[in-house]
C-alpha cells in the first residue's frame, strides 16, 4: 500500500503481529512506527478483558483471559481488529460457567421441608 501526501510517497507496510504472552509486547520500533498519536480504546468480553486499542493506521489487541496480544498493522486492518476482538468476547462468553444454575425449590440455608431428605 502506498500513501502520498503533499507529493511525497511513503509505503506502509502491512501485517499482524501475535504475542503469545501477556508480557511480551510490540517492539520499540512497532511501537513508534503504528502506535503513535491518538488512539481509542474499546473494551470486549465478560467484564471488558479484552482491550482493542485503535491508532490511525494500526489496531492492537490485548486479551488479558489468555494473555494474547496481537498487533493488527495498516489501516484496512482495524476492521479486522474489531472482528477478532468480538470473536475473542463471544468465546469466552461461551467458555463462562452459567450463574444460578442451582436446582429450583430451596434457598440457601432453608431447611427442608417435612417428607423431604437432607442433602449429604
């Protein structure tokens, strides 16, 4: 992909880099070169542990569940960014284990009823 601005041409070179640690992280490098300026977080998952954070020409990715983070380079590929950090919230969703699954008819505490057996 080629980019001019103001009859200067500069190329900006696409990909996806994947870190498979939670304390690994783009390089000083990566850093300068697609993750400088403003940029805007949005938050994914159960309780937001997914953090997509867009830059203008880049989209990085941290998934705290698992410890991933991926680096999403150019900007045609933000969209994909938000695709995989959708992807990564509707599976962990999935994996959570159901709340309030408890069998109907007691309350905690309650003592059973007369006929009925003690649990244990």
């Amino acid at each position: 992909m080629t980019e001019r601005y103001h009859h200067v041409t500069r190329e900006i070179s696409m990909g996806v880099f994947r870190y498979e640690n939670r304390y690994a992280a783009p390089t000083k490098e990566q850093r300068e070169r697609y993750m400088a300026g403003t940029s805007e977080e949005r938050h994914f998952g159960p309780d937001g542990e997914i953090m997509l954070i867009e830059y203008r020409e880049a989209a990085y990715l941290k998934d705290d569940i698992d410890g991933v983070r991926i680096l999403f380079t150019g900007f045609r590929d933000r969209q994909k960014a938000r695709q995989e950090a959708e992807r990564r919230a509707g599976l962990h969703q999935r994996k959570q284990p159901q709340k309030n699954v408890a069998a109907a008819g007691k309350k905690a505490g309650e003592e059973p009823k007369p006929g009925e057996s003690k649990p244990g």
